[in-house]
C-alpha cells in the first residue's frame, strides 16, 4: 500500500472515530432523540445524492430490504446504543460485525472456517462480554446491546447484498437513504417527543454535526473506502480498519471525560484480538466480512 492510500485509510478511519463521538455528543448531550437524528442523516444522504439515483437497480424490493437492514434498523438500534452506552465501548463493541458477518456466512453461504478464525470469533465475543457485563448487577449494558444488535442487522444486510449485483457505492448511499429516511421519521414519531425543539435548540453544533456526518461519513469515507477496497485486498484493509475503534476509544477518554477501566482495557485488546485473527485470514465466500459492515454502511 503506498504512503498515500494508507494517508487515505487513516483519515477515513479518524472520520469514523469522530462521528461515534459525535453522535453521541448530540444525542446525549443535546438530547436530540436518535432515531429522529438518524432520520435526519439518512434524509441528508439521500438529497445530496439525488443525481446518484441512477441507474435504477432491477430489484427493488431486495435494496429496500438492504435498506431496512444496513439503514433504518442498524442505525435507528446504534444510534439508541449510543445514547446509552460510552463511545469507548460501543467502538470496540461495534467491531462485532466482523465475527457475525463470518458467522452468518457460514450458515447462508457455505463458508468453511479453520481453527484460527474460530478462535478469533470466541475471542471477540468474550471481549465484549467482558465490556458489558457489570459484576455487580449481573446484568449487560443496554446500550452494547443494542449495539450488538445493530451489528447483527447490519452485518444480515450484507449478506442479502451478496444476492444483488454488484453497485456503485454513490448509488447504493442514495437508495438506502431513500428508503430509510420515512421509516425512521415515522418510528420517531411513535417512540420519541420533542424532536424538532430539540434539534433546533441544539443550534449550530447540532447541525454542523448533521453535516459531518452526511457529507464527511456517508458520502466521502465510504466513498473513498469503497476506492480503496478495489484498489487492494481486503486481507490488507481489513485489520486496518481497527484504528477506527481505536479513535473511538481515544476520543470517548480524552473528549467525553469517559472512565478508562480495566474492563475496557482487557475486553478490549481481547476482543480486537480476535477480530485481527478474522481478518488476516478472508473468507472465500464472502471475502468482505471480515470488514464487517463497513461496506455496507459505512461506520456509523
């Protein structure tokens, strides 16, 4: 990989970190409800990238199905995480995508997989157990579950995805922006109060944070990761990709003021531990589960 691909990689993967902080910031610390937030970026997406809805794909009802999945459930679901759980967490338990995706590709595909990415899968999942689980309860964080959940949808959309032709990633943004927006304005309307008082009062943070989050996530990182991925393989991108929960972790700490523990520290390194081991070694079905979803939807 040149200097500047890896340049490329590391600013894509900066831009996702900042957004999970981000996106936090404005649904906890503004109180902007999140699925109304999510409705918003996925109404961005899907006007700024208006010219982009062409070539109409042939199956419409498998992209809105897409759509659901890696759009308005994952990010409806993530975005409630985020505003139940630290950034620190949520970036490594997001991260689950990788070992679900290889999972799923196991049972929907075919996949075949040796000890070593077994061993990862395990060790990713034990990681985030360790996160979330509060010894003094007995209970599992809220939110990294329904973190974890969202990773789930979002990883099933990528194997649905696998059935359709290959598209532009422009093209993919736009209809699942259009196809998620309404529904998750409509869930919003049924689950939260408050919206629009709350999104306007959040001023021009709030609205510089929308901004980021269509034009600099949505459209410029998974734009330029897609570019990358055809440009190299994906047993090189792939474990790359984990300085996004790094960034995460870093920003959650050092930006929110979050408590850096032992069980952050140790779940952590394991589960991205295990996480490595998936992605150093690509499935041969579907080579881009070990990206997890992040050619699906980009990160959040």
């Amino acid at each position: 990989m040149s200097l500047r691909d890896f340049g490329l990689l590391f600013l894509i993967c900066f831009i996702w970190g900042v957004n999970l902080v981000m996106t936090r910031w404005v649904v906890s610390d503004f109180s902007v409800p999140p699925l109304f937030f999510a409705a918003i970026r996925f109404l961005g997406v899907a006007v700024f990238l208006i010219p982009f809805l062409r070539p109409v794909p042939k199956n419409l009802a498998t992209l809105f199905l897409i759509a659901m999945l890696i759009g308005c459930l994952n990010f409806g679901l993530l975005f409630i995480g985020l505003a139940n759980a630290d950034v620190s967490a949520a970036a490594v338990t997001g991260q689950l995508g990788v070992p679900i995706s290889t999972l799923m590709s196991m049972v929907f595909l075919g996949e075949h997989i040796r000890w070593r990415r077994g061993l990862g899968i395990a060790l990713a999942f034990a990681g985030v157990v360790v996160i979330a689980f509060d010894p003094n309860s007995f209970t599992l964080s809220y939110g990294l579950m329904l973190i974890f959940f969202a990773a789930v949808l979002g990883s099933a959309g990528g194997i649905v995805m696998k059935r359709m032709p290959p598209m532009d990633a422009l093209n993919l943004q736009a209809w699942v922006g259009l196809f998620s927006f309404a529904p998750l304005f409509a869930m919003s309307g049924l689950m939260e109060t408050g919206q629009i008082e709350a999104y306007v009062a959040g001023g021009w943070e709030v609205w510089l944070a929308s901004l980021f989050a269509v034009l600099g996530v949505s459209i410029f990182a998974h734009s330029a990761f897609y570019t990358l991925v055809k440009r190299h393989d994906v047993s090189l991108l792939s474990p790359l990709t984990l300085m996004t929960p790094l960034w995460g972790v870093v920003f959650g700490v050092t930006l929110l003021g979050e408590p850096f523990t032992w069980k952050l520290v140790i779940g952590g390194a394991v589960s991205l531990a295990g996480v490595f081991l998936i992605a150093i070694r690509p499935n041969s079905v579907l080579p881009d589960a070990s990206l997890g979803k992040k050619l699906a939807s980009g990160d959040s």
